[in-house]
C-alpha cells in the first residue's frame, strides 16, 4: 500500500534529499508493530470531501489574472482544473455544484 506523506525539516545544513530519506527510514519496511502506534497518523478528511461535492461554488476570473471563489470549503480544489474548464467553456464566472448525489466516501475499516 502507497500513502502520501508530508515531511516538515527543521532547518539544517543537511541536504534536504538526504533529511527526507533519513526521516522516512523508519516506514519503508516492516510490518505495523515495527513503527511506533506514537507515529503512525490517519487523517479523516470524509466530510470535507462531501461538503466540496454539496457546496454550490462561483468561480469569478480576473481581468488581470487570479480568480475569486466563493463556497466553502474551496482548500481541497484543484483551481487549475477549474480555471482550463471556464477557459474552455469561455466563462468569466462560473456557478456550479460538481455532483447533485453525495458521493460514497466513507472510511475503510481496517
């Protein structure tokens, strides 16, 4: 099994490449009683991606570039996919609710 993890260095004058490696050692094998519970973290982020599926959004273009986007929560969208659709559709703003049915997202038991 994959994950994505976030590393945050100290400051250092060890190379970052090599800060990264040394901080990631202790996951890269072994089974779940060779890393400490202490180290091990899930983040449960099954309600905010419902709440980006129900939120209705207004996505407004700028003139001079950047772009406004009302709805809440807006942090798990890629804008980028968002900004080449009303470029495509050649929409100044856009008005839109992604899925008119929750999507099933509700944690895996493990």
């Amino acid at each position: 099994m994959f994950s994505p993890v976030h590393v945050i260095l100290p400051f250092s004058d060890i190379p970052p490449a090599e800060a990264i490696r040394a901080w990631l050692a202790p996951y890269r094998r072994g089974g779940k009683s060779d890393v400490p519970e202490a180290w091990l973290a899930f983040h449960d982020e099954t309600e905010h991606v419902r709440a980006l599926h129900r939120t209705e959004f207004v996505f407004t273009r700028h003139e001079r570039g950047g772009a406004q986007v009302e709805g809440e929560p807006h942090w798990l969208l890629d804008i980028r996919a968002v900004n080449a659709e009303m470029a495509r559709r050649d929409l100044r703003q856009w008005r839109v609710r992604f899925i008119e049915v929750e999507p099933d997202v509700d944690p895996i038991n493990l």
